[in-house]
C-alpha cells in the first residue's frame, strides 16, 4: 500500500468520524440522551442484556434452552477473541472524552482502557443478535437493539464512528458464520 492511500483512508475514515460526532453532538447534554446513552452501554457492558435475553429463552427445558446457552456462549467467546485479536493489531487511541457537564445526573458508566477499534460493546452486540435471534422479527428487534448499542458509544465518545461500523461489520459477519454452528451442534435432538 503506498502512503497516498493510506493517507486517502484516513481522510474517508476522519469524514466519518466527523459527521458521527457531528449528529450526536447535536443531542449531547441533553439529560434524556444521555440517560439514554448511559443505560444502553451499561446494558451492553459485559454482555448483561445477551445474558438476560438467553434466560429468558431458557426459562423451559428442552431444546430452546439448549440453543440459548450454545449460542450465547459461543457468541460471547467468539467475540471477546475476535475483538481482543483486533484491538490488539489497530490499536487506535480513543476519542477525547469531553463529557457535558450535566453528565453528572446520568447513570455512570465504565470507561474502557482499551484500544477504541473495534466498538467491543457493537462486535458483541451484532454477533449475539445474529446468533441468538430465532426469526425474523427477534433478529430485528435484536439488530436494532445492537444499533443502539452502538450510537450509544459514540454518543458518549468512548468510540469513534468508524469504530462502532468496523464492530457492527466484524460482529455481523462473526454472527454469520457462527450461527450454522450452533445449528450443527444441536442437530439430531
């Protein structure tokens, strides 16, 4: 690769920055954005909603539950190798955190020390709903949910933009190709 490019791509990935931050500066400070922003990221945290959401699918014996925790855990374990992996390779320092001060009424959050490529909360959140997901409609309500997720931490700039479209993408197709996965291991019951 030749500087030029290398210098193209971060022109392309420093736009969309950019306008990321440019739409939700247009809602920071805010107190119901960022309450909002708040309790999606915490939700997030540590798989805490993905947890929830494979017990309440589990909560009757059978192949149902059998599903919920294949899926869960190996969504949860795929994406935490995937995204230490990546961060480990870009290490791209994170946003400025220039938090307003009305943050002080919202919900507090964990402000991660890792590197900011890959958004680990949206690569685990679109992985899991792609995996977790039984139809159409739990994939949607899922992939919205994983949406959030992600405007979320550029809302509270613990990530740049392009950080949470590079999670959204490696978390997809991670997502994709371990859904026949689980499907495998659970056929013949």
């Amino acid at each position: 690769m030749s500087p030029g490019q290398v210098t193209d791509l971060g022109s392309v990935l420093g736009a969309i920055d950019d306008a990321g931050d440019a739409l939700c500066e247009r809602l920071r400070g805010r107190r119901w954005a960022d309450a909002a922003a708040a309790i999606l990221s915490n939700l997030s945290d540590y798989g805490f909603v993905w947890v929830l959401a494979a017990a309440v699918k589990a909560r009757r014996p059978g192949k149902r539950r059998r599903r919920a925790v294949a899926a869960l855990a190996i969504a949860g374990c795929a994406s935490y190798g995937v995204n230490r992996l990546v961060k480990g390779a870009v290490r791209r320092d994170r946003p400025p955190c220039g938090a307003p001060g009305s943050w002080r009424d919202v919900p507090p959050v964990r402000r991660p020390a890792s590197s900011s490529f890959p958004s680990g909360h949206t690569l685990a959140a679109f992985c899991t709903a792609a995996v977790l997901s039984e139809n159409a409609a739990q994939a949607a309500v899922a992939l919205g949910f994983a949406s959030a997720v992600a405007a979320s931490r550029v809302h509270l700039r613990a990530h740049h933009t392009s950080d949470v479209l590079g999670g959204a993408l490696i978390g997809t197709t991670l997502g994709a190709v371990l859904r026949p996965v689980v499907d495998v291991l659970l056929r013949g019951e």
